[in-house]
C-alpha cells in the first residue's frame, strides 16, 4: 500500500520514519503529476516543493501552528498532506479543490495566496495579534515573491511589528520566468558562494552539537559575528532576521535540522532554502518557465503534448499583442516594453528578443511597472506596460496618481481580461473596467479579433494620452467552442499591417436591424459571439435586432447611442467579461439615463465567481443566449 494513502494529517506525516520520507516524496510527485496531467494547473513550483513541505509538516502542527503560503503555486503537496488527497482529483475543478491555498476548504490554510508577495505581511499581522498565545507562525515565501514590494514592506517593518515570525525562503531562482533584479543576484551569490558554505556548514553543525546547551548563546553571536564581518551576507539579518542557510532543499535531514533550530530560536528567523523548480519530472526540469502552469497533457508524451505557447495550435491575443508591438518598434524608436515576470505569458518574447535594449522586465512588482512606465512617459519614450487583469489591480493607484493626473501616453495591455476557468476568483480578470473607468484622461477599449487588437495596439501608442486595451486569454474560436456557437469567426493570422484605422471614442455596428424600432445589443469583443446568439433568438420572437461592436468602454460613442435612442430604440442590452457593477454597461445606462430608453446589463454579478470552465460560469451566472433571449426588453 502506498504511504499516501494514509496520510490524512500533519500527525501521520509525523510519525514517518525518516527512512519513509524519500518514498512519500516520490508518491506526491506522482499524485501531482497525474493530476495535473488531467486538470491542468501549476506544475514546476509544486514538483520543487514536496520535500519542504514534508518537513514544514514534520515540525510544525497546523492550525494550531499557522503556516502562511505565498501564492498557491507550491501548495499542492499541502493540500495531499492535510485532508484533502481524497478529493485532489478534483484540483480545478467546478465545486472541486481550489488550485491556491483557501482557508474555507480547509482550517490548515491560514490564508488566502493567490496574488505573490502578501504572506509575510499577513504573518507579521498573524503574530502580532497572538499575544503570547501559542503556536508558530510560518511565512513560506516562493517563485520570487521576496522581490514584491508588499514583501519588502513586511521586511521594512518586522521588527517593529512586534511577534516572532519563521520565514522560509523557497529559493528555486524562478518566478515564472529566470528571476530578475540586484536581490535574486544577491540571493544567487549566497547561494553559489563555496567559502560561505563550507564555513556556515561547520558553523552550523557545531551550533547542532551545542543544541539546548549553556553555550548556545555563544555559538549564535559567533555566527552573527562572521556572517556580518567575514561572509557579508547579513542582508536579512540588518531587518531582525536571522538567517540560516542556504539549505538544500530536497535533503530532509537538512531542512528538519534547519526548520527545528528556526523553531526553537527566540527570535525570528529565516531559512533559506535552495530547491529545484520542476523536481522529478524532466521536462519540467529542462524547461520550467513552459511548466510553470499548463493544461491537460498526455503524460506519457509531454515533450509533445504540453499546453505552452509553442505547442498550442491557434493565435492567442497575447502573441498579437507580442508581434504586433515588435513590428511596430520597427518604426517607432520610442516604443518600450514593460513586463511584470510575464514576458512569456503577455506575449513579450518576440519584442525581447528583437529590442533588448527596450525590454524591462521588472519582476513580481507592478505598481514600479506602473510608475516606472510613467517615468519613461515623462522622458518622451512610448512605454507599452503589458499585464494580467487580475495583477493590475495591485497598480490601480499608480495608473491613477502617476499616470492619468499626468496624462502622460502610458499604454496598458490588460491581458487575462474576463474570467479565466479554472485558476478561480484570485485570478478571474473582471475587475479592471470597474477600477479604471472613473479615472479621467485614460481610454478604454476592447478588440473582437486580432486585427482589431492590432489596429487598436497602433491608435493607442498615436494617441498622447494615456490608454488600456482589455483582451481575454482565449483566442476566439476556442471561446466560441465552449459556447457552442457554430459560426465560428476564423482563426485569423497576426496582422502583416498594423495600421488599420481604429478612430478612438468610434464604435462599430455589426449588424443594422430592418427599422428604428429595435433592440440594440453593445456588446464587448469576446461577447460579440453571444451577442449573435441574443439577437438570433430575439428575431424568432419578431423583434427587431441590432447589434453594436461597442470598441470603446471609455470615451463611449455617444452619438451613436443617442441617434439609436432618439430613432425609438425600444431597449438596449449590453454584454460584458466584466463586472455589471460599475462596468461598461453602467457606463451606457449612464448615457442613456435622459432618453427614458430601458438598459439591461449583463455581465459577472456582484458576487466572487468561482473556479469552473467558461460555459460552465456562464451559466451560472445566467450570461446565456436562452436566458438572455427570453428577457422582456420592451
């Protein structure tokens, strides 16, 4: 029988023998792997993770020891190893386990990771309100999240926050990508530097052998003594840490010894440990940026069958973006890219490797990427800022305060805009219209197909203002599958030309109905297709339908809208991946608010939606042509 099947709590990993832990490890991996092959989800982190985990759980007791993950990418064996293995082949699922650590799905998740950079913050709350209560608190920090200014903030402030914290460093020198910026080098160099381990391992084993002794006290001034003065790599020990390490991050006899003495010291305490992203599994291994998350794939073949860029057989808006920004550069000197650790992801690589000197990728930090972008606004460059939906949010002051009060031609490509399955609420794109509307000087607009989003791309980078492009992560076609639509638009090329007109503030109609007295149907890009759907049933019922390719969320085409109202529109419905609540259909009953015309929003409601697949969300959330089609809009 294998040794998981009989964990179901921290306890029964504690009471493995040390001889066991090596067999467990390699069963998790498995368990991981053949999940994940099924449901997609984070591979890589979760592979390098397994064994720190184990050990995690080998000292400490949760809940009653808090351990708090920085974002979810390296939980999965935690989730294995407390209560949930019964139920992991639900990982991503509709009403299954979420893919980031959850507290409501479990009392050992003591904090929601979704976003990087928040757990030593968090932990430093976490101990500061324990008034001498028991129980450790663990921050359990990964793929770079270390470099995030929220992170550095918490370090800023440990020591006055009061409360003993353990942070563990899970240093694999990866975020998604090859980790950037003077702290990874610096992380780097303790890592690599033979004459600081070969003196901090007999620092450290001396230290064991005085373990509990009178002359403990001795032995750790020493330590401070000679890191400090001698190896220099006191960095954390200045904010009020010691540091223990590095580690390696897949000996258990290592990690336990190191967990243990971070444990029993009085102080607070970081251990830095050295794992390897991808662990186990050699694809991921050779390439772990293209492993960092995936789709299902043939375990049996995944050099072949991984869902990654190279691989997948349709163009993505993010690769238009990607190529359409690179051809551009061509003409245009002034044109910079900016990447938050997702050059791969926004569909940057082309422009790295044609504009080095262009690229910055500024690691898990975008509200710097934000002001940064501003500052080079300022200076007369076109800087291009290309990031998910859901980690802009984090900027949304900085967009305001550094770009728009300056008005400065900053130009955000809002990819992931919409829900994204099954990564869930932290992830799901829908916020940034509600977030960026209010803001004064900034356009706002959306594609319905490549060429739109090229053409939009170049109006953009001409106008000298700021402006957000919003773009799903599904090409089309792939969108239109899961909705079941027939007609599906073609999967067209990255444009060869990028200077189709797009006239800012200037919708489009698709389609015109036979007289005035008509629904009309403004719909955003990706919502086009359902818009198709809505007016189809409509017209069954005798309605007249017309259907509006609205381009623009902010300025919106006013003109157009008050010619249809005052031509006896008898209703108008719009359609969004966003948010209703402040979203772009509010944006349209706001204009329309004179004309005593109805508007019917749709879009994701008030609530936090939840993992699932695309068709399944919808719905859900009723955003289907049979429900919206059977409206009375009259």
């Amino acid at each position: 029988m294998n040794l998981l099947d009989n964990i179901n709590a921290p306890q029964d990993v504690q009471a493995l023998s040390a001889a066991d832990l090596p067999r467990l490890a390699q069963e998790v991996r498995d368990a991981i792997l053949e999940t994940v092959s099924k449901n997609g989800g984070h591979l890589a982190s979760n592979l390098g993770a397994v064994e720190l985990t184990i050990a995690l759980l080998r000292v400490f007791t949760p809940p009653a020891d808090r351990v708090v993950w920085d974002v979810g990418h390296q939980a999965y064996t935690w989730k294995l190893l407390t209560g949930r293995r019964g139920r992991f082949h639900t990982l991503r699922q509709k009403d299954g386990i979420s893919g980031f650590v959850k507290p409501n799905e479990s009392p050992c998740d003591a904090f929601i990771a979704g976003h990087a950079g928040t757990a030593l913050s968090a932990a430093l709350g976490m101990a500061a309100a324990r008034d001498g209560g028991g129980g450790h608190v663990i921050a359990v920090i990964g793929d770079a999240s270390i470099t995030n200014g929220i992170s550095l903030e918490a370090l800023n402030n440990l020591e006055d926050a009061g409360g003993k914290v353990i942070v563990i460093l899970n240093d694999n020198e990866m975020s998604i990508a090859r980790n950037v910026g003077t702290f990874s080098r610096r992380l780097g160099r303790m890592l690599t530097s033979v004459r600081y381990n070969r003196i901090k391992a007999a620092a450290e084993a001396a230290g064991h052998r005085l373990h509990m002794t009178a002359l403990r006290g001795v032995y750790h001034r020493i330590e401070q003594a000679v890191k400090s003065l001698w190896l220099r790599n006191a960095f954390f020990e200045e904010f009020g840490l010691r540091y223990i390490g590095p580690i390696d991050g897949h000996d258990f006899t290592a990690l336990e010894n190191a967990i243990l003495s971070a444990r029993d010291d009085k102080r607070s305490v970081l251990v830095h440990v050295a794992t390897q992203k991808g662990r186990g599994f050699k694809p991921a291994e050779r390439t772990p940026s293209q492993w960092h998350g995936v789709g299902a794939f043939d375990l049996g073949a995944p050099d072949t069958k991984a869902d990654t860029p190279a691989s997948h057989p349709r163009v993505t808006y993010s690769q238009v973006m990607g190529e359409a920004l690179t051809a551009l550069a061509e003409r245009d000197a002034r044109i910079t890219a900016i990447t938050a650790a997702m050059c791969a992801g926004t569909g940057l690589e082309p422009f790295a490797r044609r504009h080095p000197e262009r690229f910055h990728d500024v690691g898990i930090c975008e509200a710097h990427a934000a002001v940064f972008a501003a500052g080079l606004a300022a200076s007369g460059r076109r800087p291009v800022f290309a990031v998910y939906s859901t980690f802009l949010q984090r900027a949304i002051d900085c967009v305001m305060h550094d770009i728009c009060l300056q008005n400065l031609p900053v130009v955000l490509c809002i990819d992931r805009a919409g829900v994204v399955g099954s990564d869930g609420p932290t992830h799901h794109g829908i916020y940034d219209i509600p977030m960026l509307r209010c803001l004064p000087n900034l356009t706002i607009m959306q594609p319905a197909d490549n060429a739109e989003l090229a053409a939009m791309l170049t109006a953009a980078l001409a106008h000298d203002a700021p402006a957000a492009i919003r773009y799903p992560r599904e090409p089309s076609e792939i969108r239109n599958e899961e909705l079941g639509i027939r007609n599906e638009s073609q999967n067209h090329p990255i444009p060869n030309s990028c200077a189709l007109p797009i006239l800012i503030g200037k919708a489009q109609v698709r389609l015109a109905p036979p007289h005035g007295n008509a629904i009309w149907i403004w719909a955003l890009g990706d919502m086009l297709p359902l818009a198709a759907q809505v007016a189809e049933r409509l017209s069954a019922r005798g309605e007249a339908v017309g259907i509006v390719n609205a381009r623009f969320i902010k300025p919106l085409d006013t003109a157009l809208l008050s010619e249809q109202a005052t031509d006896g529109a008898k209703a108008f419905i719009t359609l969004e991946n966003g948010a209703v609540t402040g979203g772009f259909g509010s944006a349209v009953r706001e204009a329309l608010s004179g004309t005593g015309v109805p508007v019917h929003t749709f879009g994701w409601p008030d609530r936090f939606m939840p993992q699932g697949t695309l068709a399944q969300l919808l719905e859900d959330a009723g955003l289907t042509a049979e429900r919206i089609g059977m409206g009375g809009y009259v």
